[in-house]
C-alpha cells in the first residue's frame, strides 16, 4: 500500500475511536499509524501501561485486530508464543493466511522491567515487530522516572529537589541495544513524521524474523506542555538531534531524516514543564550535560551512519 | 496395546508428551526438570514430533509464551520446578484466569532458600490458589497417565482450566521403574484434536484477551472460575473412567488403600504414599487396622469424598510436605480438618511435616506415626498436634 494521506484515509482504522488516553496522547496515535501501515492482517499484543489501559476496558476494546494483554514484562515472550502456535498450525496445514505480529510496550515494559523477554524473542529469532511506544516515564502509574527518561527530568520518582535537579542518570539507548542483536530491521521514529514511521512499519513486517521499532510518545501529562503540541514536541525532538531517525537494516546504519540545522537542546526542553528547574541559574549545568550528551550520541550515530 | 518399559519419572514425563504432541512446548531448564525437557528436545530434533520448541530465556517467559500460543488456539504444553515456578507466579494466575487449558509437569523441588535442588511440595503449594487443576502422582505411570488425561481434562469445555500434574524431583523424576506406556496412537485418538473456541489467529473474527477489568466485573469473573473448578471434578472422573478404557488402569480423585474397616489412616500427596503403602501391608499382616488416603487430586478439593471415605477412622494423620510458616500446620492438614469441621465425623486429625528439602521418610518412621495414631485412640488424647518427622531438634 502506498503511504499516501488520500489513500490512508479511507481506511479503517484498526484502533477505534472512544478509547480512553488522554488528549494528545501520541503514544495512541503510533499505534493507530502501526496498524494502518500494515498491509496484511496482525494480531497485537500489549504489555500493561497506559495503551493497554485505555484500550480494553472490559466489556469494551478498542482492537479491531486480535489482541492479548497478558503482563507488564512479558509481551514479546507472549507474542513470541503467538507466533510459535501460527508456525505450528501453519506447518499442519490448519491455517494458511499470512498473518503478521505486533507486539507494543510502552518504556517501563521495554527498556526496564520487559528488556529481558524482548531479548530473548529477538535472540530466538521470532517473526514479529516490536514497538516501543517511548513517553520517557511510567506514565500510567503516575509519571516515575524509567530507562527511558531524559537527564535533567522531573519524574514522581527523580523529583526536581532542593538538592537533586532532576534524573540524575541518562536514558538508555535502547535502540542501540536491541540493534546489537543483530536482527534484520530496527529503526527509530516518531509519530510526526508519519510517513517515515508507517514506510519503516511497512519494512519491518516485511521482513522475516525480528524487528524493532523505538517510536518516541510525547505525552502531554508527564511532560507538562500543552496536550496540542503533541507532534510540534516530536518534531523538536528530532530538529535537536535528541530522537534521531533512523534504521539499522542488516547492520547497516543510515538516518533516514537529517535537520537541515541541529537546533539547541534547550529549544525542546524549554517548552516542557518536567525540565522547568533547569531554568534556574544553578541547575544550568543540567542543561550543559544533556547537551553534551545529546553532541556525544549523535556524532556517534553519524559515524555509524557513515559506515 | 501397551508396552512395559523401564522408565525414569522425567523421561515417562517426556514421552507422554511425545506421544500428545503438542503444537507448541516452551520452556526453561532447571533441575530436577532438565531431563524432560531434553528427551522432548531429541524428539523436536529428530523429527518425531512436529511441536514448536520455544526455548525460552526464563521460566516467566515460558508461561507468557504458553499463554500467547494457547491463545492463539495452540495445544500447549510446559514443565518447570520450584524458583522456576515462583518465576512464573504472575502469570500462572494469568493462564488460569484467561481459562487456557495448558498442561504443565511440575517436578517437585524445595523452594530457595537456602537453595536445595530436592523434593518438597512447597512449590506446588505455593501454587494452589491460582486456579490451576492440580494432579499428584505417585510413580512414573502416574505421571505418565496423568498428563496424558491433564491434556484432555484441561481442554473440556465445561473446565477450560490448565491443569499441573507434580512429579516428585529426583524421587521419581530421576528413579527408573517399570511402567507401560501405550501406543502412540492410542494416546493421539485419545486426547483427540483441540478446538479452541476463540483464538488469536481467527484474525475474521478478532478477539480481546485480557482486558482490564474493573470491580464492576471481575468478580463474575472471579466467580467463573470457581465454577469450572466444580465442574472439574465430573470431568476428571469422566476422563478417568475412559482412560481405564484405554489402559486398564483405575483413575479416581484418591485412592483408598486398606481402608476397609480402618480405624487409623495417612492421608499422603506423591511418592511418599507408596512408602506409606509397605507401612500399612506390613502392619495390617500384625492385625493392626490401619489404611492410607493416597490424594491424587488437591485441586479442585474432594471435601465430600474425603469425608465419605474417612467414615469409621478413629484418627487421622495428614502428611504435609510444606509448611506454611507461622499457619496452624501444613496446607494439606488445614484443607483436611477444615473440609471435616462441620461434618458428621469426630475423628482426631493430627499434621505430621516432613520431608522438606527431599530429607527421606522411612518405612520405621511412617510405623511411628501409626503407633503415635493408636496412642490417641488408646489415651483419648493429643500431645502434639503439629508435628515435624525426621527433623533434628
């Protein structure tokens, strides 16, 4: 299918309308992009958090595909059993569809308490996507500071103190890990740049085995802006070079959207609420170190990049 | 039909499953369950079974994948022991309540810590709330039999429940004995083929698993589960009656040993009653009325054929291997002496623990018990109601 508004548009949409995330939730609108981009039938499964949540509460579902929710940790092991009963029944002959995997987990239920079972199904080599849909926090249980959350970050759980400005340590780039195992298609996206996001959908579950894709969830919420900014702090996130895109297909790196010019951190943190302290005139070397992070990864992307 | 073979407890495990072929098995090494896994492995390797092996990279992750590919319409089977189950605590009540009828062995070991790779029953204990059928088994055949009859029990309509058949570790897992195993397509026309009403791939029909759901439902939910396990029991019995068919062997929801006109019985769970059992032959050749209550199924709990079953015994000791710390005896004794308060019975019920970390019972000690039994009926009363066997101080 190709990726065009006109003809996107006259597709159902595979996530209903009538869930319950919040306004401007852009983790809700990865996922309504992800099942639209398919062109053949998926199941999906969700791990426990904010999607899972608003999506299926009982007697309601708002899954016009098949789905599972089973835990918060374990949604590419279930996913990867999913996928093992499709191979099996297929082999008998008592199904003979093509059907497609995908499994969703918000940052808590990937980069921390579910990073075990999504490397052992990219190590097995199962036929399914991951999606991470990253709002930097475990925004369900009330915005606590994950793997996923940027230095400097005011969380439930990393408070901006007296003392302490902030998550002192910085995020994990999950991407990058995952991509170390050497799987056919990992990617970054955002849900701003839509057509990048479906097309690297559209390689993913095209290709046969595992892959993965680090799609970054503004949220309105725990990032404290305005639930309209939504896709304008996606966007930022990629002119600042915080959220690169790009893929590793084959172990070949390569951005797939380069800012014309790298804008300054603080042109995507200053618009958040969780990073207002910084603002202060001690907490200024927060700012420093971010960005010099933010320099470090994505020189190191380029040179990945280049080959 | 069948065939007499020299088995360990681990490999009768794994060629019943060999024999069911099941669509997926997912699962994680830990001993004494290893050896299972690894005769299933062979098969997968060798082409004898066309199976998915999901080998995964931990124990809660072998339930996860169990659950998505019993979902998805798959037969499913698993095995693990002791830390293995604990690992899987989660989402063995998420099986349960998701009503998928995966078969699991679970071969018996002592929970950490201190770390002990030995048999005790607190792994299967600490799993007795979460709705899984639970089936004890004595020697190898049992727990050759009962698996093959788990598959068929779990997947009846009216139960849809999964059901965990126990192997004692190493006792049976690692003990060769003499069974007979049937043919193998005796055991395939028996559990006959799966058909799952609502699953994952009918991608023209999609369905939600596991929804989120809220106190103004889960409780029906609850209560669901409390009704299939009620209905369980008929079809154990059902599924009982025509493995006897099949095999020629009798299955119940206990066996009844030397009962008849038994003034002193044991109630045991797993090897420890064919111990028992040259206990009581020993001692009723001396004339003495004692008998044995093998317990084959703890979960769902036979209240009233116990309670029929223990007409006529004067007291009663309930063998527990487990402990609930700081509980008023092991699990076993509580269920029994609760399941008889309240009924026509006024039979003294005494809790004999032992056997933890695979520590052995004697044939000697089980005579102890008998004699400390006859005390109590001679006496009237009880000195100790909670009692430890084969411990040091």
């Amino acid at each position: 299918m190709a990726l065009s508004l006109k003809e996107l548009s006259q597709k159902r949409d595979l996530l209903s309308a009538g869930h319950r995330a919040c306004a401007g939730c852009a983790g809700s609108t990865a996922i309504r992009q992800a099942l639209l981009a398919a062109d053949v039938p998926v199941v999906a499964g969700c791990s426990t958090g904010c999607m899972e949540v608003v999506t299926t509460i009982y007697p309601y579902t708002a899954w016009r595909v098949p789905f599972i929710h089973n835990a918060f940790e374990n949604v590419a092991a279930t996913i990867s059993g999913v996928e093992a009963a499709y191979r099996a029944l297929k082999r008998q002959g008592k199904i003979d569809r093509e059907i497609k995997f995908i499994a969703f987990g918000g940052d808590g239920g990937t980069y921390d308490i579910g990073i075990q079972a999504l490397s052992g199904a990219m190590e097995r080599g199962h036929d399914m996507l991951y999606i991470c849909y990253d709002n930097e926090a475990y925004m369900n249980t009330g915005i606590q500071r994950s793997g996923a959350t940027p230095h400097g970050a005011a969380t439930s759980t990393s408070p901006a103190g007296k003392k302490i400005p902030g998550k002192r340590e910085f995020r994990k780039d999950l991407t990058s890990v995952v991509a170390a195992h050497d799987i056919p298609y990992v990617a970054q996206a955002v849900p701003s740049h839509w057509r990048d996001f479906m097309g690297k959908v559209q390689k993913a579950l095209s290709v046969n085995g595992p892959s993965f894709i680090n799609v970054l969830a503004p949220c309105p919420r725990g990032w404290r802006f305005k639930d309209k900014d939504s896709m304008e702090m996606a966007r930022l996130a990629v002119e600042t070079c915080f959220w690169p895109l790009y893929e590793v297909e084959k172990g070949t790196w390569k951005l797939t959207y380069k800012p014309k010019e790298k804008r300054p951190i603080t042109d995507w943190i200053g618009r958040q609420g969780r990073f207002r302290h910084l603002m202060k005139e001690e907490n200024k070397h927060v700012i420093d170190e971010l960005q010099a992070n933010v320099d470090y990864k994505w020189e190191q992307l380029l040179k990945r990049c280049e080959g | 039909m069948g065939k007499i073979v020299a088995l360990t407890g681990n490999d009768a495990a794994g060629t019943a499953m060999i024999q069911i072929r099941p669509d997926v098995v997912a699962a994680f090494p830990i001993t004494p369950q290893t050896e299972l896994m690894h005769k299933f492995a062979e098969a997968v390797a060798d082409g004898d079974v066309d199976t998915e092996f999901v080998s995964v990279e931990s124990e809660h992750s072998a339930m996860s994948a169990a659950i998505g590919a019993s979902a998805a319409g798959a037969r499913v089977m698993t095995a693990t022991s002791a830390n293995g189950f604990a690992l899987m605590w989660e989402v063995v009540y998420i099986a349960a309540s998701y009503r998928l009828p995966i078969v699991m062995t679970l071969v018996n070991r002592a929970l950490s810590g201190p770390i002990n790779i030995h048999c005790d029953h607190s792994d299967s204990m600490g799993g007795r709330d979460a709705g899984w059928i639970q089936i004890h088994s004595e020697n190898s055949q049992e727990v050759y039999d009962n698996l093959i009859q788990g598959v068929k029990i779990a997947e009846n309509r009216d139960v849809l429940l999964p059901v965990m058949v126990t192997s004692d570790g190493f006792i049976l897992s690692h003990t060769l004995e003499r069974m007979e195993i049937l043919d193998n397509q005796g055991v395939q026309d028996f559990v006959g083929e799966n058909h799952p009403q609502h699953t994952l791939l009918d991608v023209d029909h999609p369905v939600t698993f596991g929804p989120l759901d809220l106190p103004d439902y889960y409780f029906e939910h609850k209560r669901q589960q409390v009704l299939a396990m009620e209905q369980a029991k008929g079809a154990i019995l059902e599924v009982g009656r025509e493995f006897k068919k099949l095999s020629g062997r009798d299955y119940w929801l206990f066996e009844e040993y030397q009962m008849e006109g038994a003034e002193r019985a044991i109630v045991a769970l797993g090897s420890t009653a064919g111990t028992v059992k040259e206990t009581v032959d020993a001692l009723r050749e001396k004339g003495e009325k004692v008998g044995l209550i093998k317990l084959r199924v703890f979960r769902p709990f036979p209240k009233e054929e116990l309670i029929e079953a223990l007409k006529g015994i004067k007291v009663l000791a309930v063998f527990d291997r487990s402990h609930s710390f700081g509980g008023f005896g092991g699990p076993l004794f509580s269920e029994i002496r609760s399941a008889l308060y309240g009924s026509d019975l006024s039979l003294q019920v005494l809790n004999y623990i032992y056997g933890l970390g695979g520590r052995n019972i004697s044939l000697k000690e089980i005579e102890w018990v008998y004699s400390d039994l006859k005390e109590v009926i001679e006496t009237g009363k009880v000195r100790e109601r909670i009692n430890y066997l084969g411990v040091r101080g």
